[in-house]
C-alpha cells in the first residue's frame, strides 16, 4: 500500500457527461501528479501540483482541469466526455517537485459508453 | 516518434532465468531513469532510479544507462514467479523538469 487513495475505484458513464476523480496523496507529500494510462499510448502525464500550485502540465486535454485544494487532496475534472477517455486515470504524490520517487494510487478506471 | 520505446512483450521465462528488459528513447536531455513494476490492478512502483549513465545494483535488479546509444536496461537474476508484472520505465529531463515520460511497459511472467 502506497498511502495514496483514489476514489472511485471504478467509474462508468455515458458520452458527453463529467465526472471527478479524487485523490489523497502521502500523509506529508505535497506534490501530486495526474496520469492516463491505456493500452495503446501507455502512462502519460496530465499534470502536477504543488502545494496547492499548478506545476507542470503535460499532455492533458482542454476538456479536462485539475485543482489542488488546501488540505492538499487533489481532484481532476474530465468533461464532455468521449469513448477514447476510457482508461485508467493514476495520481502519483512526492514530497516535493524534484523528487525522484512518485508513489502511485491505486488508480480509477474510467469507462465511457 | 514516441519520446520512449519499450517492446511490450510479453515475456515468459522460467524460474531462476535472467531477465533482461530494455528502453530507448529519443531526448539526450533526460538525466534521470528509472524503473517501475506494476502489478496487475495496481498502480506503478518505483523499483530503481539512476542518473546519468552507469550502472545500479539493487539486490536481484540491475539497471544499465548508456546515454551515448540513449539506451536503458533493467536485468533481473535468478527470477521468481512473485517478479511476474509490468515493468515500466520512465525518464526526465532534470531536477526541475518534473515530467516523467514512461514507456508503454513490458509484460514479464516467470513460470514456475
């Protein structure tokens, strides 16, 4: 076990809705990353936050936003959404930005009908 | 042309074999390597980092950079079926480049 949680496990909706992961990093990390990982494209990177500052932004669609709130969970926000954003949705957490190590929740997998 | 290339697999091997598993990738800028091993319905797991090029030993893993070919392997001894899982590499560029760039994974499956 990690530290980090994600809820939901799983997720099942239709085209065109929205949906809210969660995450709780590691009791005393303040960083925390969003990935997707599918079959085809592999674990890529959303996009970091850190104490409550977005950080980094990788490959993340403008239907999908994230925040960091002050207890430092974090919540990442996918709209409109379509059959190709079916996939596994990680959030990783470090102590810091350039720490090397991200541990990683169990993930969310998201099924879009 | 992806910033890094891992060969999916699968991979089956039997107990107590060597297994060797290996990136390239494109960007001379990363400095950091790591691996990670991903059990089925589990989130990735940091198994080893290295910076730079050279070798790391960690018990029955040993990962190998060499930046001149921008190729990276991980080796695994005496294999055990408990080693049966994905295994992922990922890059960066730096101590302030935080993005992670990960290969696609390799399915390995030590047979007993």
């Amino acid at each position: 076990d990690s530290g980090v949680t994600q809820t939901p496990k799983h997720l099942i909706t239709a085209t065109g809705q929205r949906v809210t992961l969660r995450c709780s990093p590691r009791s005393g990390d303040l960083s925390v990353y969003w990935y997707q990982q599918s079959l085809d494209q592999g674990l890529q990177f959303l996009i970091q936050y850190y104490n409550g500052e977005e950080r980094a932004k990788g490959n993340i669609l403008e239907r999908f936003s994230a925040q960091q709130f002050p207890d430092l969970h974090s919540e990442l926000n996918l709209s409109s959404l379509e059959l190709g954003d079916s996939a596994l949705y990680f959030c990783a957490s470090s102590v810091a930005p350039g720490t090397r190590e991200q541990f990683f929740g169990p993930g969310t997998r998201l099924t879009v009908l | 042309q992806k910033e890094v290339e891992q060969d999916p697999g699968p991979l089956s091997v039997p107990e107590g074999a060597i297994v060797s598993l290996n990136c390239t990738y494109s960007n001379s800028a990363f400095q950091y390597f790591m691996w990670y091993r991903q059990y089925s319905r589990k989130g990735p797991e940091l198994l080893m980092y290295t910076y730079s090029s050279g070798n790391k030993e960690d018990g029955r893993f040993t990962a190998q950079v060499d930046k001149s070919s921008k190729y990276i392997s991980l080796f695994i001894r005496d294999s055990q079926p408990s080693d049966s899982a994905t295994y992922l590499c990922a890059m960066s560029v730096g101590n302030t480049g935080n993005q992670f760039y990960f290969g696609t994974g390799t399915s390995l499956t030590v047979i007993p």
